[in-house]
C-alpha cells in the first residue's frame, strides 16, 4: 500500500497575490520562496474567500464561505461541528499539529490539532464583534487605523515579530521532533505566521535590502475620498483617514517595511524547509496567505476589500509526484481543504453537500475549471453582507446597499473603469445577477449576521463581568516529561533523541 504523503501548510498573514504573478517577483528578496517557486505547481489568480483574517481562515480550514460556516468577522464562533482539513486527517491516521495563528474565537481552540505549540497572537472572545445596528459606528480600540503607515519604521522587535520568532522555533523543532519517528503516523504540520500583516515594523537587516527599491510607491496613486467607490469610503472612515496626515515618505516606509517582512519570512520558512530536507523527510508543501493588503493602491491600506491587493493571495503546492507549472485559473482558498484531503486520499464524502471549495487536483492534472471563485465580507466596515463572483477575465461585485461593480481584469487589471451601465457589458452584468440570484439569499444571509451579532454581544458583555475565563489558548509544556527526569533511561532516552540515529 502506497504510504500517505506528509504535509508541511504554511500560512502567512496579510500577503499580496499580486506581487506573486509567478512566485515572488523578480525584486523581491525571498531565495527560499523563489527557489520552492521553481518546485511548485503557482496559481497566478488565488483569492480569499473574505478579505479578513478569521472569516479567510475559517474558510480555508473549513472548504466553505461565511455564509455557511458563521465566521463573518473576526469576533464570529468557528463552530466545532464544522469539520476542518485537520479533522479528516486526524481520522483518517494523520498526526495534526498547528504552530501560529489560526484567529480561532470560541471556546475550541483545536478544530481538529491533535497538538497546538502556540497560543494565537489575537483575542479569542467576543470583544471584536462589529454592530449592523450601528453604521457607521467606529470602534477605535480595536479598528485598525493609519498609525501602522505614519509609524512605520525599523524595530528590532514587536508584537509581530516575538510571536512570529516563536512559531519559527516551535515549528523547527516539531520537525526534529517528527524526524526522530516516535510516532509512526503520517503527519500534517501546519505553521501560521502573522507577518508581514501590520504594524510595518521590520528589522534592519531586512529593511536595507529595500534601501533602492523601485516598488515603494503604488503604481495608482491616493485616489479623492469623493471619487470612491462607496464601500471604499466606509473603508476610509473605518480606518479614521482624517485623523492622519499621510505624506509618500510615510508610504514608501510603509512598503519597505511590509517588503521587508516578506525577506523575514522566508529566511522563517527557509529555515524550515532546511530542517524538513537535513532529517530526510518528504512533504507535500502548500504555501498561502488569508488575505492580501492594498498597501496605499488607490490611497486603500490593509483588507476588507475586494480589489485584487486585498483579495489575492499567492498560493504554490509543491508536490515531487507533480510538475512545477504556472496556472492561470482563478481559484480559491477554500478549495485546499479538499485538495488537501485528496491528497491524502482521505474522503469528505459525508459533508460533501456542504462544502462549496473545489480539489485543485483536476486543474492540476490539466482539466480545465468551470466554476467561478466566490467571496464573501460582512465585517467592519460592511453595513450589510457584500458578495463577489470572480470568472474568467471578468470580477463582478454585488450588495444590496451599493451600486454593482464589474471589472475586466485583462484590460483593466487596477480595477478603475468599472463597466456596470455600459451597453457592451449588458448580457455579462445579466449573467452575474443570475449567478447571485442562484447562489445566494442575501436577505437570509443579512439576518443571519445580524442575528449573530446580537447574541455575541450579550454573550460578551455577560461574560466580562464578575470573573472572566478567557478561551485564549495556554500552549501545555510538561517540563516532566522533557530532557531527562528520574522515570527514564538515560541510556535509552539519549539514544532515541538523537537524530539520526546511532543505531
């Protein structure tokens, strides 16, 4: 019987797809990653499945939208009926194990890791839970702001980069620790980092490889608060752009420091595919981000948007029983939980209705897909769920409080000439509004938001009062049962800690 492959799913947070056309572009300083670029089958056009880091996370675990897995926000319950990529492996014999972010909230904080090194860098309650019955309403104590762009700047160390160091360490070492073969199981480790999402705070070392960068500006320009789309506006108020100055020194350290970020990360991730090939061990690899970040396109910063700098994301599957290609489809995050599981050979037949993602594997192979990508954001800065439907050259973006939006992207590839009420787009516009018509309830799905968001208020405020157990994950090291202690044979235990072996 044909063993079952390992996998080594690497996430990172807040990474725009477009500066992954083909792998990380040629400016970019990232050796590791250009170099499993070579090794990888590259999807030129992966997007999120909501610009947001919980509700993209939760879809990418889960294979399903917001709307049928209840994380619109990054304050929504990921319930633990929902089964995840790591519960089918689980079952089906695979070691399970997550160092790093996942912005699980609720009280599960496994979904399926048989083993968690980390706790998350983000709250795990209610706290973060935006209000329909408020718009408008900004919340300035968890709301992202300009201050990650009027501050950016070297560090040497942050918030971002002690947890980060901490995944690293964690994941390198899980690595050995798989090598030595304790357990015979196949395994799937994930490693979830934070960068290069804000504050742009990069360390020196990687700050001065960008020190002659022909990137540091965007390639549109701060477009009019009037002239904006009206979602973009609620974006503007949300991040509260009046309360900030922002001048093109602040964007060009904005961007070199989030360029930087990017250098750091690979030496991470360079780090561990080191490890992975120094202890003789074969991975299925997949690198992916949750969302993406408009870096100051269009004056834009961070996500909750559907433009291809906050919706893109790279995403490579390196795989030795496949050849490297490029693929220009557009595909999904939520595709990989299946592709994952095929993969493996495991099945999710039982659930099968209820997952919307797609396996890569056919497109793979070379067949050709027919479905199109859709999206999903019902977060800040949304007064009602918004919808987006991304096929062939053509992004096509719906909400029952704002005008239509269709772009095409081969002519139009910034997104600035949008088509709706032009005679030539009319039976394109028609066939997106069938789509929507057939795909989804947004009456249904503005309910269920709302409704969401109601009790998780109750819920919340209840549960700060008096004494407060918090969900935060507290990562078990039991300082007994590691190195040496007096239960053990030292002969033995030295023997089989050592890798190789000596034997």
């Amino acid at each position: 019987m044909t063993p079952k492959p390992n996998f080594l799913i690497i996430m990172v947070d807040q990474l725009n797809g477009t500066f992954f056309p083909d792998g990380p572009a040629d400016w970019l300083h990232a050796p590791n990653l250009k170099n499993l670029a070579c090794n990888s089958i590259r999807f030129r056009n992966a997007y999120t499945a909501s610009p947001l880091c919980a509700p993209g996370r939760a879809a990418f675990m889960s294979g399903q939208l917001p709307s049928q897995n209840g994380v619109y926000d990054n304050a929504a319950e990921f319930s633990s009926t929902i089964p995840t990529y790591a519960h089918y492996l689980r079952r089906a014999g695979y070691q399970t194990c997550l160092s790093g972010k996942m912005h699980f909230v609720g009280p599960d904080q496994l979904h399926g890791f048989e083993e968690r090194l980390t706790t998350d860098i983000y709250p795990a309650d209610f706290g973060w839970t935006p209000d329909y019955r408020k718009p408008g309403e900004r919340i300035d104590w968890w709301y992202h702001n300009l201050g990650s762009v009027t501050g950016a700047g070297i560090g040497e160390i942050s918030n971002q980069l002690e947890y980060d160091d901490e995944v690293a360490f964690n994941a390198k070492s899980k690595i050995y620790d798989l090598a030595r073969g304790h357990d015979p199981r196949p395994w799937c480790l994930t490693v979830s980092f934070t960068h290069p999402h804000d504050p742009y705070v990069a360390r020196k070392k990687y700050w001065d490889l960008y020190e002659n960068c022909s990137h540091l500006l965007p390639e549109v320009s701060k477009i009019s608060y009037e002239d904006h789309d009206v979602h973009s506006k609620r974006i503007f108020d949300a991040n509260d752009w009046r309360s900030y100055e922002i001048d093109d020194v602040m964007i060009e350290r904005s961007r070199r420091a989030y360029f930087a970020n990017i250098s750091y990360l690979d030496d991470q991730i360079g780090e561990l595919l080191k490890t992975l090939e120094e202890t003789d061990q074969e991975a299925i690899i997949i690198f992916v981000s949750d969302h993406g970040d408009m870096l100051g396109e269009r004056g834009l910063w961070f996500k909750m948007s559907f433009f291809e700098g906050s919706a893109r994301v790279p995403l490579m599957i390196s795989d030795s029983s496949m050849s490297s290609q490029v693929i220009n489809s557009p595909v999904s995050t939520i595709d990989l939980c299946p592709t994952i599981c095929e993969l493996a050979g495991v099945t999710m037949s039982e659930v099968k209705p209820w997952i919307t993602g797609e396996s890569l594997c056919s497109i793979m192979r070379g067949e050709k897909r027919q479905s199109p990508v859709l999206m999903e954001y019902a977060a800040e800065a949304s007064h009602a769920p918004m919808v987006c439907i991304r096929k062939d050259r053509w992004k096509y973006i719906s909400c029952s409080l704002d005008p239509e939006q269709l772009f095409d992207l081969d002519k139009d590839p910034h997104e600035l000439d949008n088509l709706i009420g032009k005679t030539d787009y009319k039976s394109t516009v028609q066939f997106f509004r069938d789509t929507i018509e057939s795909t989804w309830n947004l009456d249904r799905f503005d309910r269920d938001v709302r409704e969401s968001q109601a009790k998780r208020k109750v819920v919340y405020e209840a549960l700060r009062k008096g004494g407060y157990y918090p969900w935060d994950f507290q990562p078990l090291k039991q300082a007994s049962e590691r190195y040496m202690r007096n239960h053990m044979d030292l002969n033995i235990l030295e023997s089989i800690q050592r890798y190789p072996s000596n034997d």
